[in-house]
C-alpha cells in the first residue's frame, strides 16, 4: 500500500469498472469514460490476478469438508428461509433457479443498481476507500466508511429480515 501511494496510484476494485468501460469505446459517448485507461491497466491487472487465484483456491486448494460456521448464524439463516447447506454462498440466493424467479430476479438487479450507484455517488468502492482512502487519512473515505458500516448493519438486521420472510 505505501508504494502504491508514493507512486501516486490508488487502490480500488470499482475503478476497473470504468477502464473496462473505456476500453470498450464509452468514452465517445459519455466524457466521464474519456481518459487514458492504460495509465490503469496495472489494476487490470490486480482484478485479473484475483480471478485466477480465487479459481486455483477454489479448484485446487480447498477441501471438501463443510464451512464452520457457529450454530446461531445457522438458527437465525433458517428463521428467514435460508438453509445452510454448508457452502459459503447460499443456494436459496445465489443459483440460477433463485435468479430465476421474480424475488430473485428484482434483488439481484435492484441490489446491483444500489452498488453500482453507491458506488459512483461515494467515489468509490469500499476496497478503494477503507484501504486506499483511510490509508492516504482522507476524511471522505472515513466518513464513506463509517456510512459502509452502518448501512451494512441496518442490511443485516432490519431490510435482510423483511426481504427473506415475504
């Protein structure tokens, strides 16, 4: 992280979003796109990296046994129509049957709009301001997180409970 500040670089995930954007010819259409994307390419880079190794973690260094996770998680997962069945992502939300049904379809678009958006409206993804941010002590980024936190709080514990008991 210090080098990547002293070289003038920051770190963040949704920025890749932009440059792919670019790459792909936004930038004649809409002047947020228009930049010199290869100044960014080592992020290119970083997110491909992430890729491969999270399918060589997952293909060939993890083994068979289910996740541990503590009983409570599991009682309060079920209370709201979500069977754990040992993985780390749920079927119930994340399975091409869940995608396919009308909840599933409007959570993951409208859960996908509010990222994308958030993410645009903060200047970032919270990758790029808990790490980069905080580590430059830009108060934007602190704020931004602390706002990350307690949304993430209130998802959990009032709008995930309403949105899995309908």
């Amino acid at each position: 992280m210090f080098l990547l500040l002293w070289s003038g670089g920051y770190f963040g995930v949704s920025s890749n979003l932009r440059s792919i954007c670019a790459i792909g010819g936004a930038g004649k259409k809409v002047a947020f796109f228009d930049f010199d994307w290869k100044k960014q390419i080592w992020n290119l880079v970083f997110i491909l990296g992430a890729l491969i190794g999270g399918y060589i973690a997952t293909n060939f260094l993890s083994n068979s046994e289910p996740l541990q996770i503590n009983q409570k998680t599991i009682a309060d997962l079920a209370e709201i129509n979500i069977p754990f069945q040992g993985g780390v992502m749920p079927e119930v939300l994340f399975s091409w049957e869940s995608l396919l049904t009308l909840k599933g379809f409007i959570i993951i678009v409208v859960g996908g709009f509010l990222v994308g958006f958030g993410t645009r409206w903060a200047g970032g993804c919270t990758s790029g301001h808990a790490i980069s941010g905080l580590s430059n002590l830009q108060l934007p980024s602190l704020i931004a997180v602390v706002g990350f936190f307690i949304g993430g709080l209130v998802m959990t514990h009032f709008i995930f409970p309403i949105l899995f008991n309908l």
